[in-house]
C-alpha cells in the first residue's frame, strides 16, 4: 500500500497500510491520507475480488 498525505504529497509505502497511515499521522495528526494497493485497481475488497492490473 502507497499512503500519500493529500496536503503535502508525503508518502510512505507498507505492505497493509497501517503503519504507513501511522508514521504519517505521526508527523501530522490532521493529515487527509489517501491509500491506493500497488498493482490493483483497488485498496480493499469486502467479499469481492481483487484483480491486479495487467500491463
């Protein structure tokens, strides 16, 4: 997961999100995050499926 801070553009990479979202908030605790999951169209499925993106 790439968690980006919209405001500044910081970002941080980590393989759920969490300790990215962490570690930003942690330099800015009213920071907008914004998450997307490298290599699929979305972030999370609840019950769905996940493809990734061919290229």
């Amino acid at each position: 997961m790439v968690i980006i801070d919209i405001e500044t553009g910081d970002c941080e990479v980590d393989e759920t999100g969490l300790e990215a979202s962490r570690i930003l908030r942690e330099k800015r605790p009213l920071a907008r995050l914004f998450g997307i999951r490298i290599g699929y169209n979305v972030a999370a499925s609840f019950g769905g499926v996940m493809e990734r993106i061919k290229r």
